[in-house]
C-alpha cells in the first residue's frame, strides 16, 4: 500500500465505494486509496432491500447494480390490526450483501481507486491514518466504516445512536412482497423480505427497535410465529441513526454511510450510504485538489439540500413519532393514503407530490387516530 495519498477512504461498504468513485469523477488526476478491514467477498448483516430511492443514488453514484437480485413491486404495511398493500411506484430489488459488496468493489477498482482489503484503521493523528499494513498521510478523508468502525473514536467524535436489530433467514421459493409490521410489540418494526442467494430463493426475518430493547428475540419468534415459519436464532446486530443536528465530520475527515447515520423510519442504509458517500467524496477531492480541509459546512448543506437529504430529515421527525410511546401514532401508518405516499417517497419519486399528499394526508389521519389508546 501507498504511504500516501490524496483521498483517503476508510471502508468499502457502498459507502466508501460511492466515496472513491465521486472523489475519481470529481478529480481524475487525484490518488484515491479505500482501506477496508476485511477481505472481499465478505459477509454483512443487511436485509439487502434497495428501494427505488436507492437504485436512484446507485445510478447517481455512476455505480450499476450487476448482482442477481429478488424484485418486490408491492410493500404490505401492517400497522394497528390493519394491513395495507401498496404497489412502489418503483420496484425495490433484494441483494445479498456478500454479493452487491464484492461488485462495489470491483466497480471502485474499475474507476481508478486502489482498494485495500485486510487494512483496517486504527488511529488517526493529525493527517496521517495507521492501519493494520501500516501509516497512510492523506489530503481529506472519508470515514465510511460503518457502524462498527474506529474512525468516530479515532477523530474524537461521539459514538452517535445505535439501535439494536436481529435478523435471520431461511430458504424460501416465496418470492413476495417487502412486508413491515409495525404491531411487532416493538419500538420498530419487524420483517420479511424475500431474497436470491446463490440462485436459490430465501427470505430474511427481523427485528428493529429505535430503542435499545431487551426483547427483540422474543418479538422476533412471535412474529415469525404469526408469520407461519419456524426459525433458527437471530444474529444480533446494531444500526447508528442519522441525526440531523450532530457532526458530520471534523478536521479534514467527512462521515459517510453508517459512519454518519441511516434512515430511522425504514432502517433503510444502503441508499443513504450511497447518497453520503457520493457528496463526500466528491468534496473531499475538490478540497484534496487545493489542499485545504473540505467544508462541513458545505458538506451538511449539500447533504440536507438533496432529494434524500430532505426525506431522510422527514423520515427522522416521523420516525420519533410512530416509534414512539402513543400507540396512536401507528394507526397513522394504516391510512392507505399515508402508506402510499410514504411508499412513494422510499421509491424515490420527486418529493413535491408525496410530501404534499402526507402532509395533507397525516392531520386527517391522526385526528382519526385519535380514540381511545
Ligand atoms: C440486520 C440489518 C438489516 C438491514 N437491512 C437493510 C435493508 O434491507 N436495506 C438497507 O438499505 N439497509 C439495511 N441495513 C442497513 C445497511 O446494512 C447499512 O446501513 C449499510 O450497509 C451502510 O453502508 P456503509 O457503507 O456505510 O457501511 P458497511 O456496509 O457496514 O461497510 C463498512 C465497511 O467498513 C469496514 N470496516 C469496519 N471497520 C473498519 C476499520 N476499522 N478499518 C477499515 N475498514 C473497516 C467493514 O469491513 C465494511 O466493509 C440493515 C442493517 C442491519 C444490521
């Protein structure tokens, strides 16, 4: 590995591929390095579902989808006894991890990135990052390691909110629709997406909570139990939120990906790594190219302004509330024309019409919810 570079990322989750494919389109000339702890193919616990919003921010990341992939047309909320089917204006695709991530991989590679496996960080001070092959000084810096990665405490940042998930799966020839149940007795959801593994058909079960919850094991078996299916134990795994107040990076580093917060409403984290690390890199290069520390100011506002930035600031407030204590809130969610905006929104659409359809949708809804709890 090189002792040194322009662009530094740290992860090679969709994140930091998004990251080091911007940072080569943004300055061709740059020396772009990816350090990833492990070594590719590798496993990550994920659901693997990728809304239209996602498939959205892959194109936009100049990253192609080349993986086999189950496709849902239909998401069913379950919310208060009430089950709504909605078709996603936009098809949702379910990926395996091990195998989206090894592509992205090969896609940064391709774009002129050197990407280095079996790397992984373990302390940064002042413009140089250690790793496990050794010291690389670098101009900017993009932490996309995830939820479980050192580069918040190694930049002195805060650990940020992490949430408890289980998931588990099995295999299936059910090829269905992306089903929430939000009266999993959780503060979450619980869920079953159909998947393709190997070319063989599956599904994954689980479990997520905004809190941390000691009882996602056994929401998780009443819920596959109601479900009809007989499952094996759950991998416990956590999920870091987006916060919209809280520092997305400090010095010359940006945090991207789970390193900086996912969706809270529908868990969903791979559309925002890409949204994140795409703007990131790209910044971090026009900053490397002048040697200058990339703007945070510039960075929140380029992430708030944009289509998933607006919606991933909603999904937050409207998280809090449906999540939260008054069980009310989650008849909201049974209204079908909350759900088919909300289904909208995930699909990617331009914000303007289903924004304007929830907010004049959720007052009505939540007047009707407002009986006995
Ligand atoms: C159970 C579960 C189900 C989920 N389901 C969905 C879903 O269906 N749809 C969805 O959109 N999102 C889902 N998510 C969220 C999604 O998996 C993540 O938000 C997404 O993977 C974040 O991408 P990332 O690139 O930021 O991080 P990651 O994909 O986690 O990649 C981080 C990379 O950093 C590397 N790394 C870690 N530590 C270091 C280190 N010290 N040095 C160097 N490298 C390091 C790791 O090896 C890894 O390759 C789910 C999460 C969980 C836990």
């Amino acid at each position: 590995m090189d002792a040194s570079c322009d662009v530094l990322v740290v992860g090679a989750g969709p994140a930091g591929c998004a990251a080091a494919v911007a940072a080569r389109g943004a300055a061709p000339g740059l020396a772009v390095t990816v350090v990833d702890a492990a070594r590719f193919p590798r496993e990550k616990l994920c659901g693997g579902a990728i809304t239209g919003g996602g498939q959205r921010e892959l194109a936009l990341a100049g990253l192609s989808l080349r993986v086999p992939h189950a496709v849902a047309t239909h998401v069913v909320l379950r919310a208060a006894g009430i089950s709504q089917r909605v078709e996603l204006p936009h098809p949702a695709v379910v990926v395996r991890r091990v195998e989206l991530d090894a592509d992205l991989v090969a896609q940064a590679r391709a774009a002129g990135a050197s990407v280095v496996e079996g790397a992984a960080l373990q302390d940064i001070e002042g413009d140089v990052a250690r790793t496990a092959l050794g010291p690389v000084r670098f101009r900017a810096l993009v932490a996309a390691d995830g939820v479980g990665g050192a580069s918040r405490r190694a930049l002195g940042l805060p650990a940020g909110r992490r949430v408890p998930l289980r998931e588990t799966r099995q295999p299936s020839p059910r090829q269905g629709d992306l089903l929430f149940d939000l009266d999993a007795g959780v503060a979450g959801y619980a869920w079953r997406f159909p998947c393709i593994d190997g070319g063989r058909g599956f599904e994954t079960f689980g479990v997520y909570s905004v809190q941390r919850d000691g009882s996602l094991d056994a929401a998780l078996s009443r819920f596959t139990e109601r479900e009809g299916v007989a499952l094996g134990p759950a991998v416990p795994s956590a999920m870091r939120l987006f916060e919209p107040r809280a520092p997305v990076g400090v010095g010359r580093a940006l945090l991207a990906g789970e390193a900086l917060g996912a969706d809270p409403l529908a868990g969903e984290g791979i559309r925002y790594a890409l949204w994140s690390g795409r703007i990131a890199g790209a910044l971090a290069a026009r900053a490397a190219a002048r040697n200058r520390a990339p703007s945070l100011a510039d960075y929140r506002a380029q992430l708030l302004a944009s289509r998933s930035g607006l919606l991933l600031q909603l999904t937050s407030r409207i998280a809090l509330r449906l999540y939260g204590a008054d069980p009310r809130w989650r008849r909201v969610a049974a209204d079908r024309p909350v759900a088919e905006a909300l289904a909208a929104l995930i699909s990617g659409e331009a914000p303007v019409g289903p924004l304007a359809r929830l907010l004049w949708r959720f007052p009505a809804a939540v007047r009707r919810s407002r009986g006995p709890e």
